[in-house]
C-alpha cells in the first residue's frame, strides 16, 4: 500500500467519524426538543380536517363617540311673533275708537336658541301706554337664562294701536291665562306645564297682582309671580290675599315716579304664598331699574333670573330658599326683604325686623359694627276699620286697623309706608 492510499484511508476513515458525529448529535438535539414539548416523552401527531370558515373576519370596532354636552346659559336669542284671538270676551273702547267684539293679541316671542324643550315659560305683562318691545332688555335676559317669553300687546292699553289707551286690569289678567293656554296647546313648541311663571311692570305688575291674590282671577297653573312696580287694583273688589301656591317677588324703587313704594309693599305684605321676597332699589325709578344699562338695572335683572330659576324648581322654594338664592345682590343699592318671621342683612346694608303689629326700622352704619334704630311706625289712630284715602280710594277691606300692616293708602298721616334707608 504506497503512502498517497494511506492518506485517502485515513481521510475518509474521519469523514466517516465526523458524519457519524453529526447523526449523533442532531438525534440528540431532537430528543431534547421533544422532551421539551411532551415532559412525559409521549408525542401523539392527528391531522384534522376541517371545512374552511365562512365567518367573515371580525371588523376592527371604532372607539365611542363622546356624549354632547347639553347647551348651558347664555343662550342665543330667537325672535318670533304670534298673533292669538280670543273671541269669547270684547276689546272696548279706546277714546274715539269703539268698541267691537273679541280680542286680538299679537305676543312677541323670545325663545332660547338651541334648548330643546319642554321649556319654562314665562308671560309678561307691559304697563300702560307702551308696549312688549319697551322691555327687550328684560325679555332677553330671561330667554338667554332658558325660558320661552311671551309677551302679548294689550289692545286696552299698549301704545302702539289707534286711540287711546286705557286701563283693564281683569280682562288684561285674563288675557295672561289665554297666552298660557295657547302655549300649552304646543302653539309655539312643547312647553313644561310645571314651570310657568307669570310678569309684568306697572299695569302689568297689578295684573300680577290680581292673578296672585284675587281668587277670581286665580291661575292654578301659575308657580311663580313678579310683579315689578304694581299695586293692588282698588276699583276691584276683593277679598285679597287668599293662599296661593307658588312663589312671589315684588320689586319697586324707592323713588318711583308714580309713588308705588307702599303700594307695591301692600302687595308684598298682603299676599298669603308658599314664599315671598321683595326687592327694592334705593334711588330707583320706575322702569329704568328694570331696562336700563346702569350696573343696578343689570343686578335687578340678574335677580329676576335667579328668582325664577329658584321658585320653578320641581320641589318649589321656601322664603329661606329664594333668600339664598337672590342673596347677596348684585348691587348694594337693591336691598332683599323676605317673608314673615326672616330678617337678614342685606348686602351690608339694612333689613326689616317685625315685633307685633309694630316694625321697627335698622341700619347698619359702615363705619362700625353696630345697629341705628329708628321709632317704629304706630297704629293708626281712625275710628274706621277700613280708612279711606284722600283721593278716594278706600283701604284693602282685608287690612286691620293699624298702618303698619297691610294698609299703605290710609289719609292717617304716617311715617312711611315701608322702612327705607335713613340718610346720612
């Protein structure tokens, strides 16, 4: 055997041993891997067969959209008109202009845009010899708060027919349930039968009047009254102050033009509601408080709003609780009374406190921490029950004998008909 055979045995003798090599440790590593997948060393193989799946593939979801929030105040303001007839009672006479059967009101509408009903409602009653369009300011700061207004033009008193106006209390309070009637009947959109509030300004604040506190005219539907400016009507007969549901404010200045103060406390202290504030502005006119751009005539409007959200809640209100509602004001100068039995102090200035039959008249003096008293108001000194008034109007047939309660026409010479701020 020569040298070169040698080499060519020994080279395949170890090809052989390295292939041998190899074997041997592929089977081990497979050995190793079936160990790790069965640890009992038991590998069963099945082969199924399976018709194919018809489901479609599941579809990635989308995420849920977020939930709009409800529209809140201010709202934006939409103007309408509505003209309501009446057939059933007359429009009389108006100067030169006769009479003639039936009655028209053409009501302005304010609604706020973009509140889905059922809305609050409010009617609005205007004062003699204007008209709806003199109280935008007011109207659209109740539409804006969420309410649905309606404001309709008396053909006995608004200034904008031909003739001349005159004053018609019953048929004018009557008109006010007519509106509600219309609107309830879906006229302009559903409306919430809870949440109806009735206002109005001088004329229209003693058509409030009426509605409150003459059960005659009484409007169950009715849960909220402002009468701004007003007075009991003395050529109706009463009675007055019988109970009524709901809740009332009452809101005059001190030097209003036609003198109102203690007529419009008359009103406030007369009427026998679930709850009661009254608001007067010291210095104040007789519509200016109420349409004006002074930072007064804004606060009172602002109250207005808070009255209403307050007493049409769906529990009603208590005194108390339209006391903390309005509470403190916007403006030193509008000074909150409240029911019977409360007395608080308002806005640092002055409040009311009754003893008896007797009030007694506080203030508070800014420069200390004290309480200036003044005499309290006496009784009346008439041998009359029911006293009778210089210009001839007699006294509420309700009101006892005594000038600090209920009585504000009486010709007795008196202090004042309602506390009011002592000048410095």
């Amino acid at each position: 055997m020569t040298v070169t055979h040698q080499r060519q045995v020994r080279l395949g003798t170890r090809a052989l041993l390295a292939g041998v090599a190899v074997g041997i440790a592929t089977l081990a590593v497979n050995v190793v891997g079936i160990e790790a997948l069965d640890p009992g060393n038991a590998v069963t193989a099945s082969v199924s067969h399976q018709p194919p799946s018809t489901t479609p593939p599941a579809r990635p979801t989308a995420p849920p959209s977020p939930t709009p929030e409800a529209p809140t105040p201010p709202f934006p303001v939409q103007r309408a008109s509505l003209n309501l007839a009446d057939p059933s009672r007359d429009t009389p006479a108006r100067g030169g202009v006769p009479a003639h059967a039936g009655r028209v009101l053409t009501t302005v509408i304010r609604r706020p845009g973009g509140r889905p009903g059922p809305l609050p409602l409010v009617v609005f009653a205007h004062g003699w010899n204007v008209n709806p369009t003199s109280y935008e300011p007011l109207l659209d700061e109740w539409a804006a708060a969420g309410y649905l207004v309606a404001a309709p033009t008396f053909p006995d008193s608004a200034n904008t027919l031909a003739g001349s106006p005159v004053s018609n209390y019953p048929d004018q309070a009557r008109d006010v349930s007519f509106v509600i009637s219309s609107l309830l009947a879906g006229s302009e959109g559903p409306v919430d039968p809870a949440r109806i509030a009735v206002a109005g300004h001088s004329d229209g604040g003693t058509d409030v009047a009426l509605l409150a506190l003459n059960p005659s005219y009484a409007d169950q539907r009715v849960r909220a009254y402002l009468s701004l400016s007003g007075e009991i009507p003395s050529v109706l007969p009463g009675p007055w102050g019988d109970p009524t549901g709901g809740s009332l404010l009452v809101a005059v200045g001190t030097n209003d033009r036609y003198g109102l103060l203690p007529r419009s406390t008359q009103v406030f202290e007369v009427a026998k509601v679930a709850a009661k504030v009254m608001l007067t502005v010291t210095g104040g006119d007789h519509m200016g408080i109420y349409t004006g751009s002074s930072p007064d005539a804004a606060a009172m409007r602002q109250e207005t709003v808070r009255f209403l959200d307050a007493a049409l809640r769906p529990a009603g209100a208590t005194s108390g609780q339209l006391t903390s509602a309005l509470d403190p004001t916007g403006s030193p100068s509008l000074v909150l009374e409240v029911g019977p039995g409360e007395q608080r102090l308002v806005s640092g200035t002055w409040s009311v406190v009754r003893r008896s039959s007797r009030r007694t008249r506080r203030r508070w003096a800014p420069g200390g921490r004290r309480w200036r008293t003044t005499p309290p108001i006496g009784p009346c000194s008439s041998p009359e029950p029911f006293p009778v008034s210089g210009s001839g109007r007699p006294c509420l047939p309700s009101a006892p004998p005594t000038c600090g309660h209920g009585c504000s026409r009486c010709s007795i010479p008196r202090r004042s008909a309602r506390p009011r701020p002592v000048p410095r």
